[in-house]
C-alpha cells in the first residue's frame, strides 16, 4: 500500500455517484457494497434536499449519516434530521434581491420545503423529477424567508452563474457559502454548510482523521472537501480547474467513473474502520444517547467483560435491581466467599444483601468514573434502588436513600426511588437532600410529568436555600411492559406499537418540558437537566426483531438501559435508521387506534405502575430467600 489507509469515503452524487440522467448504475452499487465489505464507510453529501437523495438510501444500503444542502442538513437514512445549519434570516432577503438581479431564477429551501414563483420555470420540472419531489409554488418568497436551509439560483447561462458566484462571494462571502454545485446552479448555504466543513464533521463523528477519508466529486463545491481528505478524485466530466485540486482523476460518470475511482485508487489503501464506528452501538453514542447496561454480577466485573462493554460497546453506564441482583446470587458461587465473610460478622438478610450490592455497583462505578469525570457527572453512572417494600412508605424511603448513597461513598451512584404517589415526596427530599436519584417504574406521559415535577421541586428548595443545584437524575420510563400487556386483547395490526407510541408521546412532553422558562431558570442557576431513560427495553415478542426498541427510541440527550442479550445483539445485527421526532411524530394516531380497541391508556399506565411495585415485592422476597438459603447451605458447609 502507498499513501495514507483509507476508512472512508464521502462521495458527491450527481455527476459523480449518478449519471447524467440520475442513474444508479449497477456497478457503482457493487463499488459501495465492496467498500463495506472490506469495513469501509460510505456515505454521501449532495446539494440535494434530504427528499433528493432518498432514492440512493435504500439501493446502496446507507446507515451512517449523510450530509444535504451541501451540509446544511445532517440526516439519517429515515430522513430525520439531525443537524440543520440556516442561512441567517437577515441576509436572505438581500441574497435574493443580489441573485435576482444577475438575472436567475430561485428557489428556496427549508429542511423540509422548496419553494418556487413558477412550476413551468426552467429546471424546475427536470428537478421535481429528479429529486420525486413537487415543490410549492408561492406568489411572492415575502411570507417564506425564514429557516432557510439553501437558496439555488438557476440559469441555462453557465457564464451567467459563475458571474453571479463571483459576486455572492464578494458581497457576503463572510456570512454565506456561495458556489456551484452544476454549471446551472448556484448554491447559497450556511457559512459552516459547504463539503470542506462536512469532512471536518464527518471526521469527527467517526472519529477517523481526514487523512483517512477519501472523496469523489465533480463540481467546484467539491473542491473544498478535497482539500482536507487524505485521497481526492475528480471525476471525469469535472473542470479542468476542479480536476487540477484533485490528487487523481476518473473517468466520466458516463463511464463508471465512481466505481471506477473506488476500484483503481480507493480499494487498494483500504482499511476497516474501527469496529465501534461500524456497529449501531458506536453509532447511538454518537448520536448523542448514552447506553447504560441493566445488569450486574461479580462474574461480570471479575471476568472484564463490563470492561470489554465499556471499551468495545460504548457502555457509559449500569443499573440494577432486586430480580436482577437475586438472578447473579443465586446462580454464581462469586459471591459464596462474601457471604461466608459477612455472616461471621453477624449480617443477615437485607443488610448482607445491600452490603454485597454497594460492593459490587463500587467496583462499578469505579470503572465508569472516567466517564463521570470527562463528562462533568452527566454520564458514568450506576444505580441502586432502596427496598420495593417501602415504594408506598415516603419517610422510610427518604431515610433509606440517604445510608445507602453515604454507604456506598461513590459521587456516580443512583439511588432509585419509584414514582408511585407515595414515592415522589421522597424523590423531592432526596434531591433537596442533595442525592442523585434515578426515578423509576414510570409509564406514561403524567408518570413522566409527576417525576420530573418532584425533582425541580428538590432542585428549586436547593436554590432557596443557597445550596448548589447541581443534582442529577433520570426518569426512568418503561417501554416493552405496554405490549406485554395488550399483546392478548388487541388485533395483530397493533401489536408490539403501544410501549413505542407511549414513548414517543413522553418524548415530546420531555422536550417540551426541557425548554420551558422555569427550567431555564434552573439552569440559569447552574442546575443540570433531568434525563429521560427509556428502561424495559428487551423485545418480548419472539416474532419481532430483538432490537426493536432501541432502534425505535434512538434520541439525542437520553439514556437506554439495555438488557445484556439486547446489548450483544444490537452489536452484533442492529442498524440505526432514525431518531425519535421531537414532535412526537405519529404517537397520537397510533394511541387513538389503541383507545378505538379498548384500551383505556391511563388506567393502564396506573395499572402498570402497580403490578410493577408488586413484581419488584416479589423479587425482593425471592432474593431475601436465595441469600436466606445461600447463607443456611455455606453456613453447614464450614
């Protein structure tokens, strides 16, 4: 190999990855499936709209982010949006009038729009057909001019175009990027939304340094991602000028340049990427949500595999509870010797069981304490939850939370409080208190509601009384348990939608609640938010993908604690299509069908939250029974 390994490849599309007349060739498919093959990243960025470039997705199989509006628009395959870079509002009218005047046609796009004054205007039909996209047509852009995501001016004079680039850069170079993405289009984007700046965020977002990215283009806008990237190639059919930036040249689109490019100079410097780049858990870390494990045993400490997650799987956190805890003792001898110890010294029971957990979930929180660290105590943490007995006994709970946090000495431990009516009092003294607190067994959007009403109290008390506001938390929503509940009373074309369409609802009640003036006053104060953590997360359904809910609850700034078999498996086969809307997305639809069949949703959700307390009560009385008969086997056996 000569020159720097490559990991991956950014690709222009028209012109370059497609034909002149917008065709996927059948070769260029295979050169995109060989690139992944030998573990390469392939994605694209166009000055397309994201509805322009959906046709490519599914043919070439894309997972990874992609780049619209020459960046303007981070995307995913499902087209959900992940980034949106807009022109300032006070320039676009002047960039208008400036294009107008060189006597081009515009059109005007938003992240989700494209507007234009005549259907019949050149170009216009040749892009709608393209692109399977109609635009709106508008008498004036005056009522428009807002949220601008690109603005094309369009002529068949080339000279025409290129004058008014010239023009466009001089006038509002420092605020815009303004360059040619064909010889009839001129692109005004975002000062930050051109290829060169894609490079730099896709290269951040891998993690792989520029010089292990290659890329292909055509146009002059090509021309600043070529600069950066370890390996540029122009295509055939370019400029001379942009065939002279590049460091080798191809053939046409025409004649297979792409595939052409990828075969002769791409594949043979390629190297796999990083397997966290490549897997879907890398990938939801770097969206933005953290994945915390819902399990704990010695045997997974001892063994390094909890350290194998962190490191391979992008593990930033842990939970715990009693049926997992009563699952690890009674079938481990790890914890026998313990046991043995913690008998002699007269412990039995409940106190022998917190003793062994607060060991185990230190040595925990010991290895994500750097994690804590780097991200300032938003992420890097474990969680332990008081006594199920005392989900309806408020004073105890309270009492409860505060030996067990003191116990365990550790700044990134979690004490869990259920958000029963009788527990929120206590997770709103616990905050006051000043101790982290992981609010669970929520269902609902109210559930959801009462949580986060109950931290701001403690948080808001901290204020009053001149203490630091800094506490964390996390509510703790369950997803699967809603179509575990229904899956035997509704028809078969709802099943395995409710858990889904519930959290899709409390999402959008999260957001809502994140931007409100009294939380922003909280921050302003110097509190941190309360995330949202999607819990019960396993696919109970053998018929359904097993990783139907993480796929399904992909969203920036939340946390999905993951059952270990869901964990290996979405490492293993999951793919990420899209993140959660903010809106909520179809969420009321589908519970209005669930309404239709019967389901009353909230005597559900409280009906949920009760069997859960139960289930918990039943584990706990399970486990105090295995340490019960742990201790009577050891204890006759010395």
């Amino acid at each position: 190999m000569t020159g720097n390994p490559i990991s991956a490849v950014l690709a222009d599309v028209d012109g370059t990855l497609v034909t002149n007349a917008k065709v996927l060739t059948e070769r260029a498919i295979q050169a995109v499936n060989q690139l992944r093959d030998r573990g390469v990243v392939f994605t694209i960025c166009s000055g397309r709209s994201p509805r322009g470039m959906r046709m490519i997705v599914e043919p070439l199989r894309l997972t990874m982010p992609m780049a619209a509006f020459n960046g303007g628009v981070i995307f995913l395959p499902d087209l959900s949006v992940l980034d949106v870079r807009a022109i300032p509002d006070y320039v676009v009218p002047a960039i208008v009038e400036s294009i107008q005047s060189h006597g081009l046609d515009v059109w005007i796009y938003t992240a989700t729009d494209w507007y234009v004054l005549s259907r019949t205007a050149p170009r216009v039909d040749r892009e709608a057909s393209t692109i399977q996209d109609e635009p709106t047509v508008v008498t004036s852009f005056d009522g428009v001019l807002h949220d601008v995501v690109k603005i094309v001016g369009v002529s068949d004079d080339h000279d025409r175009v290129a004058t008014a680039e010239t023009a466009l850069q001089q006038a509002f170079g420092t605020q815009v990027s303004a360059a040619r993405s064909q010889p009839y289009y001129l692109d005004v984007t975002h000062l930050t939304a051109n290829k060169g700046q894609v490079i730099e965020r896709l290269s951040r977002y891998l993690k792989i340094a520029p010089s292990a990215v290659a890329t292909v283009g055509d146009q002059p806008s090509d021309i600043l991602m070529f600069k950066p990237s370890g390996l540029s190639v122009a295509m055939g059919n370019a400029s001379e000028h942009v065939r002279s930036q590049a460091l080798h040249v191809s053939t046409s689109c025409e004649e297979e340049g792409f595939a052409h490019a990828v075969e002769q100079f791409i594949l043979p410097r390629a190297v796999p990427a990083r397997r966290d780049v490549l897997k879907a858990t890398g990938q939801l870390h770097r969206l933005g949500q953290s994945l915390w494990l819902d399990n704990i045993t010695r045997d997974l400490l001892s063994q390094g595999t909890l350290q194998h997650y962190i490191d391979d799987l992008s593990v930033t956190g842990l939970t715990s509870n009693p049926t997992i805890f009563e699952q690890a003792i009674k079938t481990s001898s790890s914890y026998d010797p313990a046991i043995v110890a913690k008998l002699g010294k007269g412990k039995t029971d409940e106190a022998l069981f917190f003793e062994l957990a607060i060991e185990d979930l230190s040595r925990a929180a010991d290895l994500f304490r750097p994690i804590y660290d780097r991200t300032n105590g938003m992420d890097g943490w474990v969680s332990l939850e008081v006594s199920p007995l005392l989900a309806y006994d408020t004073a105890t709970t309270i009492a409860a939370a505060k030996s067990l946090f003191a116990s365990a000495a550790r700044p990134n431990l979690m004490i869990k409080i259920p958000g029963t009516p009788e527990g929120l009092p206590a997770i709103e003294e616990a905050i006051f208190a000043g101790i982290p607190i992981n609010v669970t067994l929520l269902f609902s959007r109210e559930h959801y509601f009462a949580a986060a009403e109950a931290f701001l109290r403690g948080v808001e008390r901290r204020i009053d009384a001149g203490l630091t506001p800094d506490v964390a938390s996390v509510a703790s929503v369950f997803v699967s348990r809603w179509d575990g509940a229904v899956a035997a009373t509704v028809p078969d074309g709802l099943r395995n939608q409710l858990g889904i369409a519930m959290a899709k609802r409390t999402y959008k009640a999260y957001r809502a609640v994140l931007s409100s003036p009294r939380w922003q006053r909280v921050y302003n104060a110097g509190g941190r938010p309360q995330r949202l953590l999607w819990a019960s997360t396993g696919t109970k359904d053998p018929k359904v993908s097993d990783v139907l809910y993480i796929k399904a609850l992909a969203a920036p700034f939340t946390v999905n604690t993951i059952p270990e078999p869901t964990l290996n498996a979405l490492f293993d086969h999951g793919e990420l299509s899209g993140i959660l809307p903010a809106n909520g997305g179809d969420c009321e639809e589908v519970l209005a069908r669930f309404t239709a069949a019967g389901v009353d949703l909230r005597a559900l959700a409280a009906r949920l939250q009760t069997d859960g307390a139960a289930s918990f009560v039943k584990s706990w009385h399970s486990l105090m029974a295995v340490i019960a008969s742990k201790s009577a086997t050891l204890t006759s056996a010395t």
